[in-house]
C-alpha cells in the first residue's frame, strides 16, 4: 500500500513517517527538501526571498525528486508528504504573498492585490495543480492527515503566518475530497499516532511503540536543519 502523511508546516509529519516506518516495517520515501535543493539551485538565497519564477523551478525540482522516489519503492511505501504539497505551497502564494511573513500581521494574513506577475504565476501553479493533482491521484492509495497540533516551529525557514498554514490545511483536504482519494484524519502523541494509524490499514508492528520513536529520534537528529544560505551547493 502506498500511504502519504499529509499535513502543514510543523504537523510533525517527517518525525511521524519515521516512527512509523520502524514500527510497521514499511520502507519510507527519501525525497530532498527544500532545503536541501535550494542552495543547488539558488546558492546563498533564503525561500522567503525566491521570486515567482524560481518558485516555480523549486516546485518542479521537488516534484521529481518524489517521483523518482515514489517509482524507486514500487507499491508499498511511507511517503513525508506529496506533490500536493508543491502544489499548495504555491497556490497559497497567490493567497497570503510569496514571503507569507510580510502578511502575517494583515487580516487572515492575506494579500490586499495582486501584481501582473502574480497573477500570471497563478496561471501557472494552476496549471502545475492540474498534473500534480493527476499523478497524486494515480500514485496513492490513502493518505493520513496530520492535524497541525503544535504552534509552527520559528526556525527561520518556514513561514511564520497561521493564515497561510490553514489555507494549506483546507485546500489540501478539500482536493483530497475532489481526487477521491481515501484519508483519514489523525492527531494524539506519537505513541498513539503510530498505533492508530497501523490500525487503520491493518499493518502489523515489527517492534514496541517506544523503540520505534528512538530509532526515528535517533534518524530525525541525522538531519541537516541548517537553514539554507548557511548551505553549499551539493557536489551532485
């Protein structure tokens, strides 16, 4: 079964994918971040600062980095989110800015008028959903939503506008509910979370709960949480 764990900036969706993954046995997807791609293709430049145009390069270097990903594990596997996620974060820059910080004090952290770039980049992220929408659709069996429990974590690289995470929140469940696709929402500790959701798809647990999370623990402090202008550009 190819599952996705959805949800918003600081939903805990990587950590969870990790536990999981260790609790069931199910390989998980290893896709780069953004912050892993940006100083390749943007060297020294923060997201807060990318403009339409090389948003939209980001969105597409993402995307196939999960594809390739997605292909690599065949038909069983944990994904940290989907290419719906490129798509949104796009589609809520047209709502809540490109650097959605500037909009966070505004009402709803929304944007008061769109530029002519902006709305030709509205254009195109559109039309970017279209096939993002198509080969989430043919790739997914089900998705676990994540609530977004927790305040966003202020690490410099996300945007820090609540505005912006429940614009994310809403449209990706309502395209959820447009694909058809199966989802099934979920929140409580990670303990619970990980039994929970095997539960659901009736995954038998290969280890406790509690070395589960010390495994992800251990996997998750492995991670690079630099934030990308303090990056070098990948040899690769």
């Amino acid at each position: 079964m190819r599952i996705s764990i959805s949800g918003t900036y600081s939903a805990g969706k990587t950590s969870t994918v990790m536990a999981l993954s260790h609790y069931t046995g199910v390989p998980r997807t290893l896709a780069r971040t953004i912050r892993e791609i940006m100083p390749e293709a943007f060297p020294g430049k923060a997201l807060a600062e990318v403009t339409p145009a090389e948003f939209l390069q980001l969105m597409l270097r993402r995307h196939t980095g999960r594809a390739v990903q997605e292909a690599l594990l065949g038909e069983n596997f944990i994904s940290d989110g989907s290419s719906l996620q490129e798509w949104l974060y796009g589609a809520g820059r047209v709502i809540h800015g490109m650097n959605p910080n500037d909009t966070a004090g505004n009402e709803g952290g929304l944007v008061t008028e769109l530029t002519p770039e902006m709305h030709f980049f509205s254009s195109v992220v559109d039309q970017y959903g279209y096939a993002l929408k198509q080969h989430v659709k043919n790739t997914f069996d089900a998705y676990v939503h994540l609530r977004h429990e927790l305040p966003i974590a202020a690490d410099g690289h996300r945007p820090m506008n609540e505005g912006f995470r429940a614009t994310i929140d809403n449209m990706l469940l309502a395209t959820l509910d447009e694909l058809e696709i199966p989802y099934h929402v979920v929140s409580g500790t990670m303990p619970e979370r990980l039994e929970t959701i095997a539960g659901i798809f009736g995954l038998e647990p290969v280890m406790s709960t509690e070395k589960a999370i010390e495994l992800a623990w251990e996997d998750y402090g492995q991670q690079d949480f630099r934030i990308e202008t303090d990056r070098v550009p990948s040899a690769a």
